[in-house]
C-alpha cells in the first residue's frame, strides 16, 4: 500500500491520537526548551496541540482574590485568577486562544505588543465587535518576536482593568541569549477599596489605597526563593495608572527587555531600581550570589503601605489630645504624633502571627481593639526582629545556599556578627509618660493597659 506523504502525516497524527491524552493534558510532555517562568501567587495556563497548534482557553469572569489574609476583594479576571494565568510560548509558535465571557458586559482580549494581523488585535467596535457574555470568540496568530508581553481586555478598559483583568503572554526566544535558572513574573496593580467594603472603586483615577503584586499585598504576596548563584530573570507589567519604580536590595540588575523583546547587550544598563512605565513591561536580571532576605518592592512609600486614607489633617508633632479631629472621630488615629512607627506597632498588635487583623477581641492579650471587617493594617507584618511596617507592592528575595525546593525557607539566618546591633546606651526611656494611642487622655508613668479599651500603652 502507497501513502501519500499527506495522508502518512494524518495516519501518524491518528497514531498519536491513540496515546493522545498525554500529550494533550500534559504539555510538559515534550521538552519545553526553556525555564518556564514562575508567577508568584498565580499560575501558567495549560494548554494542549491541535495539529501543531497551541490552543489555550481563556474565562472572563468575577473571580474573588484575597489579597492578604483579611481582605478578600471582588475582582474580575480570567479563569479564577486576577492577574489571569500566564500565556507562556516560543516565538514562532501557531496559537489559539479561545475567550469565553462570564462577565456581566462585553469584553474583548488585547495582545499587548504582539505583531499580528489586525483583526486579531481585539479592540471592541475597531477590529471586532465586543464579546457579548455566554459567547466564546477565537483567536489565532503565529508568534513572530519574542518579549515580555500581556493581555488585557479593549471594552470598557477603565472598569475591566482596574477590577484585575490583566495578564502575561510571555514569548520565549527561539535561540535564547542566556541561560536563565528563575524567571519571575509579576503584575502591578492598584486598587482604591474603602473600609468594611470588598468591591473596587473602579473610576478611582488618583487615590488608590490598595498596590499589588499580582494582585497580592505584602504580607499576602510569596517570596521569591532563589539558590545561591543562579541567574534570576524579573518580568515586570504595569497597567495601572501610576508609573511604579521597582526596587531590588543586595545586588545589581541589568535592565534587559521590553515588549519590544531583548535589548541589545551594548544597551542593556545596571541598576537597583526599574521604573515600569503605565502600558508597558520591564525585564531585569541578576547573578544572586549574595545570601539574605532581600526586599523587592515599589519606591514609592506610599505603595508600600495598605489602605491608607490621605484626606486627613496632618499630625505630625501635634499632640492628638483634645483636638477637632480627636473630638469627631474618637475611634479614629489620624497619624502617630511622632510618625507612623506608633501605628504600626498599634497594628501589630491587633494582627495575629500570620499578620491577619483580628475582628474579634483578643481575651488572651486584654485587647478589645479589632480591626472593622475586611480591612488590613497599614504594615505590621511579623519580621524576625519586630514589625515590618511594609505592605502593598512588597516582597522578600530569599537566596540560600543548600535549598532542596523553593519551598518558602523561613527568615534568613545571618552569620554571626553581620548584623547591625546597638552600641552605647539603652534606648530613652527614662521620662516616658505612656498613653493610650486611641485614647490620649489616659496617661501614665508607666507601662500597662488602657482602662477605656484594653489597649498596650504606648511610650
Ligand atoms: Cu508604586
């Protein structure tokens, strides 16, 4: 018997068809020829061959994300996930994505920096009409670049992305440049969600009081656990409204990629802070031969804290006792007197180990202070010598020697004598006069708790 060679091509697909449901369920089957990237807090969506096809299945819908213990958002995303779980190829790749709405209005998916053909471009009314929910539409192209891309939805752009509809499609080189042991992605956000609520406010255009790493707030968000010695990609996307500058302890980065895909190493620049411009992603690498905790996190101080209100009198320096504020809002701290060190470790104290607020009182500790429902401290994250005033765009690079998985590996232990300590005399403490943060009226000349609510007294 004689086979043409279109007919051996579809006899060998029918073949494989046989042993098919590994293949198909499992794409790792065949060697990926790259380190697949790792979204912390998120995942990579699978996806399976169709005649040489990538076909990938992408759910719009509401999805519910905790962005830290005790605070649970109502967000939109993809498949469960906000951000939506990474697309991850190789240049020259056939895709297909299918994206079926469950959303409660049209959509659309964008790929953000992908050369394609226009009508697969997905803006809502110019290169397709929108995605009415129930309907599922296809998308197909052949990947040509490589890059740190996303996707995001062009309908109703303001309300969809800022309830969390963003995502990476990650396009891997044909021939890749370096060998890279740990390549990280992570998406930042920001969110304006006002107390004891759980929604987004959507059409919040400048103060927001919730920023994420992949929608997660420090302490919520995983640490990036790395060996000593391996080279450490860090893809970066930023659809929010503000410009977000990144900052890495420890080490020195090289700025290495755009959507535009691998900047030439004559241009390629080091740095310790990467400024991520709105619309746009940033790549950086280093070797991480320097062991520790290391934070990475937003240099903007103010997204580096969690719901904070900003249309408050300022009180620094200003005794809180008997003044408007005090007055019309009894239970409400503006501002330590001495900054906000005062609150954070208020808050600390009113969060658990794991820097969960508490909504009930804490008969173990005396203290009736809880937090009103679904809202977090500040920053008051339990650290190996004390609070972590941090939260928001915030998280810990672990690099040890001796890991056996990237398992979180716990707090750095440092080599003795490499820790900064005290020197000289103990700390003023002599004249304290201790008063009660939520009630500064209650003084004394020693520590112990306030008679009103039950809370530490404060120096
Ligand atoms: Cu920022």
């Amino acid at each position: 018997m004689i086979f043409s060679r279109r007919q051996l091509i579809e006899r060998g697909s029918a073949a494989l068809l046989a042993a098919g449901a590994l293949l198909k369920t499992r794409a790792g089957a065949r060697p990926l020829g790259y380190t697949p990237v790792v979204t912390p807090n998120g995942s990579t969506l699978p996806w399976k061959w169709e005649n040489g096809v990538k076909v990938f299945h992408l759910v719009a819908e509401p999805v519910r994300r905790e962005f830290t213990p005790g605070l649970v958002v109502n967000c939109w995303g993809y498949n469960g996930q906000t951000p939506g779980p990474t697309i991850e190829v190789v240049e020259g790749d056939r895709v297909r994505i299918l994206v079926t709405n469950k959303l409660p209005e049209k959509t659309s998916v964008h790929w953000h920096g992908i050369i394609l053909p226009n009508g697969m471009d997905g803006v809502t009314g110019l290169t397709q009409p929108g995605i009415e929910p129930g309907e599922t539409y296809v998308y197909e192209f052949t990947v040509r670049q490589h890059g740190t891309m996303m996707y995001h939805p062009h309908a109703d752009e303001m309300t969809q992305i800022a309830m969390g509809m963003v995502g990476f499609f990650i396009i891997h080189p044909r021939q890749p440049e370096v060998r890279i042991d740990r390549d990280f992605c992570i998406f930042l956000g920001e969110w304006r969600i006002q107390a004891d609520t759980a929604t987004p406010v959507a059409f919040e255009m400048t103060d927001f009081n919730y920023f994420t790493f992949n929608s997660k707030v420090y302490p919520g968000t995983d640490p990036l656990v790395v060996k000593r010695g391996q080279r450490v990609r860090v893809r970066l996307a930023n659809l929010s409204m503000d410009e977000h500058p990144i900052h890495l302890h420890g080490h020195t980065f090289w700025i290495t990629g755009t959507p535009g895909g691998r900047i030439p190493r004559s241009a390629q620049w080091p740095e310790t802070t990467v400024a991520v411009p709105v619309g746009s992603t940033r790549d950086f690498e280093f070797l991480a031969d320097n062991p520790g905790d290391w934070p990475l996190h937003c240099h903007k101080t103010h997204h580096t804290m969690n719901g904070m209100e900003h249309d408050l009198p300022n009180m620094m320096g200003v005794t809180q006792k008997g003044t408007k504020a005090q007055e019309l809002l009894p239970e409400i701290m503006p501002m330590g007197e001495n900054g906000m060190d005062q609150m954070s470790e208020m808050q600390a104290e009113m969060t658990d180990a794991r820097g969960k607020p508490r909504q009930e009182p804490d008969p173990v500790q005396g203290s009736t202070m809880t937090f009103p429902p679904n809202t977090v401290p500040m920053g008051s994250a339990p650290g190996p010598y004390g609070t972590i005033a941090m939260g928001g765009m915030f998280t810990v690079v672990k690099i040890r020697d001796g890991l056996t998985s990237y398992a979180d590996p716990g707090w750095y232990k440092a080599p003795k004598g490499t820790v900064s300590h005290r020197v000289g005399g103990a700390a003023r403490k002599a004249a304290a006069i201790y008063t009660c943060p939520m009630h500064p009226e209650v003084q004394s000349d020693k520590p112990g708790q306030c008679p009103k609510c039950g809370m530490q007294l404060q120096p």
